[in-house]
C-alpha cells in the first residue's frame, strides 16, 4: 500500500512540477524510478498511472530537447 501511494505521489509530483514549467526538476523527481527498465512495467499493475508517467516525462523531454 505505501508502495504504491509513494508512486502516485512521485507521478503527482511530476504533473504539478511540468504544469508550472519546471521540466528538469520534474525529470529529476522521476530518478528514483527507472522508467527505461523493462521490469518497472511488471512491477506495477495500474495502466492509467504508466500511461500519465511516460505522457509527462515525454513532454518534458520534448521541452528540453532530448
């Protein structure tokens, strides 16, 4: 249970920090999760928190011009 509130609240994090334009530091906040793992998709079983996680991490490498 902690797991996972801890994972909704890193993704929260995410959103409100690429809202306001922060995109490195909503990039760093993502660090403790290795999103290019391929496990990290099995680990976790909610479709809608994957597909929020890689939409704003997407963008926000968009804005940096990765």
């Amino acid at each position: 249970m902690l797991k996972m509130l801890g994972y909704y609240s890193m993704i929260g994090q995410l959103r409100c920090l690429t809202v306001i334009g922060e995109y490195e530091q909503a990039l760093k906040a993502l660090h403790p999760l290795n999103i290019f793992d391929k496990t990290f998709l099995l680990t976790s079983k909610i479709t809608t928190c994957h597909i929020s996680l890689y939409y704003y991490a997407g963008f926000c490498y968009l804005m940096l011009g990765r």
